[in-house]
C-alpha cells in the first residue's frame, strides 16, 4: 500500500510537458511554380494598345510600332488573330514595323527547369524577309535567350536557346518548311538535355543542350519581331494562341 502511495505520489509529481512550439511559418519561393505562366489568343482584341493575358500570371502585351506599323486583329469565326504589318520593299528607309511587347516577369526565365513556349502561326514563303521572329526574350549577343522563328532560308520552324554566360546557341529545325500560307501550331520545349520542335502535335526537331544551360535576363517578351530597328527580322504573317508554360 505505502509502494503504491509513493508511486502515486512520484507520477502526480512529474511536471507536465510543454506542448511543442509552433512551426515557424514558411517562406515564400522564389522560384516560380510550374504550370502556364503567359497566354493570349486575341480573341479580345486590343483595349487601349495592350491585349490580356488568360493565364492569369502574365502581364498585358503593348502594341508598339513605328513609322506607323499598326498590329491588326482580324476576325476569324467567333475568334480573332494577330495581323503583322507587311514586308516592305529592300531599301524601303520608312518601312511600318509592329510588335508586340510585354514587360519582363520572373515567370518567363525558366533558368535550367523544363519550359515551353508555342503560337500557331500562318505565313507564306513570300512574306520572308529573312528570318522571321515569332516570340522571343532576350537577344542572342546580350545575355540568354529564348525564341521561335521562322529561317528566312528554307521557311523551317526553329526554336533557339541562348545559354546565360557562355553564350552558347542551341537550335532546334523542324524536318519540314512550314512557310505554306497555311496554319501550323509550332511548339519549343526544352526538357533536361533536349531542345525540341514540335509542328502540328508531331514532333519534328530536335538538339541536344547542356543540363546547366540557364535562361534568365532582364528583358521584355516580345511576338512579332526582335524590335523595331531597321533590319530587324521583324515577322509578316498572321499569329494566333500564343502561350508560354514552365516545368
């Protein structure tokens, strides 16, 4: 009995446990999640110069142009697409030059994670003037890049990466030309060590890039040409559902 008291006694004397502190709360990424990250089909049109993103992620696209380029969004069915501004003539000095620009984000610098960038695109091998950009952020010759284009040499779709440092140039061609005048959804993705091009749903191209390849810089998307400089491989033709997905 006098056992069983001082056990009594020895668990009542045991002081309580404190409950277990709080999880600190965790902070923020800042490494962007996966998933669509710009996207616009232009259905819309343009409200006061800038077209919105439906991603819900990507900022606005600004129409800029000079020499009075205009971008034009012309109804097709219940849709709409993007209009650019026709070739000129070689040594035209005010030849009209239209794009269209949205501001940098962290979203579209995958640096080494998977990433994809498509547009469906229409243009016919007259409308070439040289290589034609379709979209692009960055330039080859100031940091890294991602782009699509159309080769001004044979109309073949190429998706172009920059790497961040090196400056090495990766490009993936499609097998076939796709400057026919008719309507072609063009898809780049880069996942682990390959670069690949993709027309139609099938897959047409492919290069082999380094796993540490990075694109990360401080520039605007831009669709429908570099800039709007002389000589700039501005492009011609007609651009609907452009879309940008990281991971």
């Amino acid at each position: 009995m006098r056992i069983l008291k001082y056990s009594i006694f020895a668990l009542l004397a045991v002081p309580a446990l404190a409950a277990p502190a709080a999880a600190a709360p965790s902070l923020p990424s800042e490494v962007p999640a996966p998933g669509l990250v710009a996207r616009y089909n232009f259905d819309g049109g343009a409200t006061e110069g800038r077209v919105s993103d439906l991603s819900g992620r990507g900022g606005p696209l600004t129409v800029r142009g000079s020499n009075n380029g205009q971008v034009a969004f012309t109804a097709l069915g219940a849709g709409r697409f993007a209009t650019f501004p026709v070739a000129c003539a070689a040594g035209t000095a005010t030849c009209p030059r239209a794009l269209l620009e949205a501001a940098d984000d962290a979203d579209l610098d995958p640096g080494t994670r998977g990433f994809k960038w498509a547009a469906t695109v229409r243009v016919a091998a007259g409308q070439l003037t040289g290589n034609a950009n379709v979209m692009q952020k960055g330039v080859a010759n100031a940091g890294s890049q991602w782009k699509m284009q159309i080769s001004g040499k044979a109309g073949r779709a190429q998706c172009v990466m920059v790497a961040q440092g090196t400056g090495q140039k990766f490009t993936a061609t499609s097998a076939k030309p796709i400057a026919d005048g008719a309507w072609h959804k063009l898809v780049c993705e880069r996942a682990g060590t390959g670069l690949s091009v993709s027309v139609d749903g099938v897959a047409s191209g492919r290069a082999v890039i380094p796993a540490t390849l990075a694109v990360d810089n401080a520039m605007p998307l831009r669709v429908g040409g570099p800039n709007l400089q002389t000589g700039g491989d501005m492009y011609h033709g007609q651009i609907d559902d452009v879309y940008v997905q990281l991971g």
